[in-house]
C-alpha cells in the first residue's frame, strides 16, 4: 500500500441497495459521511443505488451497502436480491466490499427465519438469523474490534442497536468483536457483527460511520487501495469520543 498525498485521479464507486426500504436509523447518513470524506481529500465518489426490479451491472463497485429495514422490507429485498446472487458474490471475490447494517446484516447471511416465513439472504456470511421471542435489543453498543481486517490496531465501534432478530455465526466468518456495552448478535454469546473476507456485518446503526469516522477510512482505503492522508477533523473525532463515553455512563 502507498501512501496518497494528492488524490486527483482515485475514485470510490459505492452501491446502495434499496435505499428507499433499507434506510433506518440513517443509512443515508452513512453514505453522506463517505461522501464528504472522499471529497474532502480530493477522491471521486460515485454512488449508484438499485431498486428492487433492478440491475446490478457495469463497472464493479468499491464498496456494497445494504442498511436496516423492518422485517416487510426485508422480505420484499430478500426476495429480489437472490437476483443478484451470483453477481454480488462474484464481487465480492474480485475486492468489493460489502457492508450491511441490522436488517442488512441479515441479510447477507443464508437467511432469517421469522414467525411469518423464512427470508432468504445471499449467504455471503455463515450466519441465520432468528426472530425470537423475548425482549427487543435496543440501546447503545460499544464494540472492541478484533477483526485485524477491520481494524489493524485496536478500535471501538460505538453505535445504537434496535433488532428482533438473533444472529448466530458458523464457523465460516468470525465476529466483528466484542460488546463491552450493549446485546450484540444475539445478546448471549457476546459477539458483535460478523467478517468475512470482503464481507462486514454491524448491528450498529447510528449513523454506524458518523460516530466512527476512523471506520469510514478504513472503508475509503479498501476501495482506493491506498493508505489515506489523515484528515483533520476534531468533531468528528470527537463525537467518537463523546458517544462512546455517553454509552459506558449508560450500561
Ligand atoms: N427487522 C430486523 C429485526 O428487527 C432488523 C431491524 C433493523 O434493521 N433495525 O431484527
């Protein structure tokens, strides 16, 4: 990897998928936080969304995002991505990154079971997901990273979680981390998300990037494939800062 200093001619290509279903607790915030960071040094960003009945086509993109959504949505996604099965793995394999939050870490497992049917996801993960019964995870989540891939030195992930579903892993991806505060997957075994290879799970949403601008980078250096130029920005950091303190005073 080198390191840029001037970046005129890179560029980020980032799919949404279902930005008008997927979209709770600001998934466009996430995008917008990619956006600006790309802009601010310089880096080209391109964004394409897909709707259901859509095409997943062309140039191959940097980086797939899937957000959270009600269960609903979720069945009316789930059924139309196995269009896009082949393709988003294939991807994936070649470099694309592929980041789903809450209702679209779900998806990006083999499948989450419901109380009205079972919705299909892409089995880019080894994980099921299971609409039990018992109380809602809702609340603040602080993350210890331990997935070198994410996070190449120790990092927190702090965001606010809100799901039904239990997710639980095999043994073909590994977790984000650890919850230091908050249920996590399943809210037993302690795990958080879930990586494998290209591929990244989160229950946080937030928005998961505004409150973790290091995480943001990470991303942007994955699509670019270049060690980035530290950007300036206390309130960024600072927000970081200040959500994972609000989130230990409140476990
Ligand atoms: N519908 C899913 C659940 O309740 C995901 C919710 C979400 O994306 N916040 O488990």
């Amino acid at each position: 990897m080198v390191t840029v200093s001037s970046t005129p001619d890179l560029v980020v290509r980032m799919t949404v998928l279902y930005p008008d279903r997927l979209n709770l607790y600001a998934d466009r915030g996430n995008v917008l936080v990619l956006a600006q960071r790309c802009r601010r040094r310089g880096i080209a960003f391109e964004l394409t969304a897909v709707h259901i009945d859509g095409t997943f086509g062309g140039t191959r993109p940097d980086l797939v995002y899937l957000g959270g959504g009600q269960d609903r949505d979720q069945r009316a996604c789930g059924a139309d991505l196995q269009r896009h099965r082949e393709a988003l793995a294939a991807a994936a394999a070649d470099g694309t990154t592929v980041l789903g939050v809450c209702g679209g870490f779900q998806l990006l497992g083999h499948e989450y079971v419901t109380p009205d049917g079972t919705i299909p996801g892409l089995g880019l993960l080894d994980a099921v997901t299971t609409r039990r019964e018992g109380p809602r995870l809702v609340g603040n989540v602080v993350v210890d990273v331990h997935a070198a891939e994410v996070a190449p030195e120790p990092r927190r992930l702090v965001g606010f979680e809100n799901h039904q579903g239990r997710t639980e892993l095999g043994a073909g991806c590994r977790p984000l981390g650890t919850v230091l505060v908050g249920a996590g997957n399943n809210g037993d075994d302690h795990f958080e998300g879930a990586v494998a290879g290209t591929v990244i799970g989160t229950y946080l949403h937030g928005p998961l990037l505004a409150k973790n601008a290091w995480f943001a980078d990470q991303l942007i250096e994955r699509a670019v494939g270049a060690a980035l130029p530290a950007l300036v920005d206390r309130f960024a950091d600072a927000v970081h800062v200040r959500a994972v303190e609000a989130a230990l005073v409140t476990r």
